[in-house]
C-alpha cells in the first residue's frame, strides 16, 4: 500500500463525487415517465432482496445484555475504587488530600487524624456521585495509585450511598492479598487486542 | 334443519374462533421475529425457549391490564368498536373454506362453515363492514390522533374498496360464480391453471387492496405509530385494544387465504397434498405480509388516494374490458 492517499491532505477534492440525481421533472410528461420508471425499475423488490438477505444470512448484532455484557476499556471512568496494598493488604491511601484539592466539583471529603504510629489516618472518606463528573482527576492525581477508577457502571441502587461509602469502595482485604486486585491504567492505556484493529498507523506520514 | 348439522355448524365455529385467536397471538410473535431477524436482531427471547411464551405473557397482559373508559368519551360507542372489529373479522371466515372437505369417524366434514353461493361477495362485504371499528372507535375518543386515524380510515375506505371489487370481477366473470369453493374447483387442474398465470393484473391490485384493507406497512396509515401514536387505538387500553389486535390479525389471515384460494390455486384436487399447498401458500402470503413491514417504507394518505383512483381504478377497468373481450371471442 503506498502513502500516497495518506499524503494527500487535500482532503476536499480527493474522495468526493457528485451524487448522480436527475431534476425533478417539470412537465407533466416528465412526471409521466417518472412513473414508469419507478414503476417498472424494481426498486421495491431490491429492499425486499436486501432485508430477505440479512434474514438468511443471520448475522445478529444484539447483545443480550443483563446476560451479555460488551468489555470495558480500561480507560473507562465509571464507580470509584480505593485500592490496597499487595501482600500487606494495608490500605494504599496515605491521606495527603490531593484528590480532594483537584476535585473540581468539590464532591470528595476526607478527614485525617495521625494514628498510634504518626501515620496518617483516613477516618472519613466520602465521595457525592451525585455531584461527581467522573473527570478522572482525582485518579489521575494521587501518587499512591490509591483511587482509581473502576468499570462498574451499572449504578441502579437503592441507595445513593451505597456506591460512596469508603469500606464499599475499597478492595475487599482477602482479593487484595490473594493479588486478584485490577490495576487501572487510567489516561493514555491501550485498549487490549488494539494492535489486531489498527491497520496502519497514523504516524505513517 | 336437523340436530346433527346444528351441532357440526357450532363446532366449526368454535373451532374456527379457537384456532385463529391462537394464530393471531401466534402471528404476533412470528411478525417479531420476522421483522427482528430482518433488522439483524433477535426480537423476543426472554420468556420461555426463544421467546416463545411471549404470547402467553402478552395475553396475561391484555387480560389483566385495567380497563380505562376516558371521560368525555361516547362510551357505548367507544365499548362496541373493538367488538366490531373482531366479529367482523371472524364473521368473514364463515364462507372461507379452509381445507378441501375429508372424513372423520365415518362422517364428512365440509371445514367450510356456509357454503352460501355470493361467498366472496358476503367476505368483502364484511371485511369492508369491519372498517367501522376503526371508524366508530376514532370518532367515540374525544383525542385528536384518534380522529386523524378516523379522517384516514374513511379516506382509505372509499380508496380501496372500489379497487377490490374491479379486480375481483375479472376472475369472476371466468369463474361464473361467487362462491370460493366454484373458485377453487375452477383451478381444481393444477398449477397450470391458476388465475394468477390468466389475471396477472387483478392479481397485483386484489393484494394491493388487500394490504389497504388489512392496514399492513405500504399503507400503514389509520394506525401509524410514527405519525399519530396508535391512531384509533390511542385511548383503548387491556383488551379492548386486544380485540383490535385480534382482528387485524386474524384479519391478515382470512385476506391471505382469499388470496391463495381465488388466485393461486386454493387447496387444488382436494387431496391431503393440496390442503398442505393451501397451508404453504398462505403461510407464504402472512410471511410477505411481514416482509413488506421490514422493508418499505409508508405512504402518505393522500398518495394512496391518488394511488387507488388514478393509478389502480383505470388499470382495473382496463383489465375489465380486456378480460371480456377475450372472453367473448
């Protein structure tokens, strides 16, 4: 394949063509025509011919959803999650308040107190989803990789809460340790089995 | 008039009302999935094998939804128009025959419930009674889509009707009779001998017709959803809007079998092959029925007035004219 058509940028002239439609007729012996032709060309039997073909060829695209369910990509910014610790299980926050500061529709709250060790505590940790824009700042922002993101985008509930509460968000401790916890990779991730869809790539010219 | 055909005529019609309320359910689910597997997708497929209890959910539906009588409607008019609807519709089968005459238990059963001899002429006639429905149930609704639906009714009405008697006279001045049983002894020969291969044209405009009178997609207009909601049916609920429901389909079937016997043939010689023909062929017509939905587009009101008066009605006289010349040389 050359690159030649990728070259060319000059993209108003290259790909188009002028529709080929005659003027609607004036005369009433045009009209007259008109009617023949459509009469007589067929094209009701071609939308019969193509709707029968699909019937054949039974190609369905449904997805049967609550029992089918299309992937995720992994930049998808649904629910929030608050990750742990591998091995250790100990929770990733350190309480530095950056999610909070970034937020720019002010719908993360945090309380911290230092704990027995002088470490810093999370004691409250809430997030309004229902003023949250899913901007993905605060994951973007946090060095410990502590929120995140996750796919669950199914937010039937009833109630609110359920999806904001701290312990609800955060990795259940016993999938944490068994290390069945999913990082997120969050901006600039590659959807996976990309490279198979991608026929050439856009650096090219 | 004796017991014993008392009794046979009321066991035909039970079995008649019987077997196309369950068709016209049944013909429901099959135009579903028709249409889905056309559109490249599944239709129904939650309740039961592959959807297949669909119906028996949607009449538990019909049944047990409330039935709402609005205010400022003519109510008994309002109450009556379904019933018209649906009667009218099976009223039409009793001069449809079925399947070719056999025997059971030693006795012989005509599947025809009055073989009277102006058969196609008391169908259309009632079929074209049936119109009332739509008719007087637009007009009882006190809503403004359902009186549009009332305008197109009667505007359709007056279309189709002459173009489905000029199109029968051709074949019936051939057959020299009324009844569908003349009918289908007439091309009793076999395939050769279809009144579709000697009136082509009748043919096309009695199923062009026949799509206006059952109210099918080209002419899907007294009832558009896209255009005025559910048209007469706006304000019915349950199964008041059931009994609609019950007569377009069963409607869809009496017309498709009228079509299969006056031209293609009906069940032939009247052996059990020929009955199975019947079958075939008007599965067939049902199955174009939903084919046509899936693939053409409506057309305006107007359109088919132009369509039945300017275009169809010369066309049928013509075909009038020329039959009885052939005939009389």
């Amino acid at each position: 394949m050359s690159l030649e058509q990728f070259q060319d940028r000059n993209v108003a002239e290259q790909n188009y063509f002028h529709v080929d439609i005659a003027d609607y007729p004036t005369t009433n012996m045009g009209k007259f025509k008109r009617l023949l032709s459509r009469t007589f060309k067929g094209e009701l039997f071609v939308g019969l011919w193509v709707v029968f073909r699909e019937m054949v060829k039974f190609d369905i695209h449904t997805v049967q959803y609550p029992k089918e369910k299309l992937p995720v990509g992994p930049r998808y910014r649904a629910v929030h999650k608050m990750q742990r610790l591998f091995e250790s299980g100990t929770e990733r926050c350190i309480g530095c308040g950056l999610c909070e500061k970034i937020c720019i529709s002010n719908c993360i709250r945090m309380e911290t107190k230092l704990d027995e060790n002088s470490r810093k505590l999370v004691t409250d940790y809430t997030i309004n989803l229902g003023r949250c824009i899913f901007c993905g700042y605060c994951a973007e922002v946090c060095p410990e990789l502590a929120i995140v993101h996750g796919a669950r985008y199914e937010n039937a509930s009833d109630q609110r809460a359920h999806f904001t509460d701290f312990n609800d968000m955060l990795t259940p401790i016993d999938s944490a340790i068994a290390g069945k916890q999913k990082e997120f990779d969050g901006f600039g991730a590659v959807t996976p089995h990309e490279d198979e869809r991608v026929n050439i790539t856009p650096l090219a010219y | 008039m004796d017991m014993a055909f008392l009794i046979e005529t009321i066991v035909k019609i039970v079995v008649i009302l019987l077997v196309f309320s369950a068709l016209a359910g049944f013909g429901t689910y099959f135009e579903r999935k028709v249409l889905a597997f056309m559109q490249r997708r599944l239709g129904p497929m939650h309740v039961g094998p592959y959807g297949l209890l669909q119906i028996a959910a949607d009449g538990i539906k019909l049944f047990t939804k409330e039935d709402i009588v609005p205010q400022n409607v003519v109510a008994p008019i309002f109450k009556i128009a379904p019933v018209i609807t649906a009667a009218t519709a099976f009223m039409a089968a009793a001069a449809i025959p079925f399947m070719p005459s056999f025997t059971m238990f030693g006795y012989e059963v005509h599947p025809i419930v009055a073989d009277i001899n102006i058969g196609i002429l008391y169908i259309l006639g009632v079929m074209g009674a049936g119109l009332y429905g739509p008719l007087l149930g637009g007009l009882a609704s006190a809503n403004k889509w359902s009186l549009i639906s009332t305008a197109r009714a009667a505007s359709i009405f007056i279309s189709y009707e002459v173009i489905t008697g000029l199109a029968l006279l051709a074949p019936l001045m051939m057959v020299g009779s009324l009844s569908l049983i003349d009918f289908n002894t007439y091309q009793a020969g076999g395939f050769g001998d279809w009144i579709v291969w000697s009136q082509p044209v009748a043919f096309v405009l009695f199923v062009i017709a026949g799509f206006a009178e059952t109210g099918r997609t080209p002419f899907h207009l007294v009832a558009n959803d896209h255009e005025i909601i559910d048209g007469f049916g706006t304000e019915y609920s349950g199964m008041r809007w059931g009994l609609f429901f019950i007569g377009e389909y069963a409607n869809m079937f009496f017309i498709s079998f009228v079509i299969a016997i006056i031209f293609l043939g009906g069940y032939g010689d009247g052996s059990g092959l020929g009955a199975l023909a019947l079958l075939a062929k008007v599965s067939f017509i049902f199955f174009f029925f939903l084919w046509t939905r899936a693939a053409w587009p409506d057309i305006r009101p107007d359109q088919l007035m132009w369509l039945c008066w300017k275009v169809l009605m010369p066309i049928a006289v013509i075909n009038i004219v020329i039959t009885g010349i052939v005939m009389m040389f």
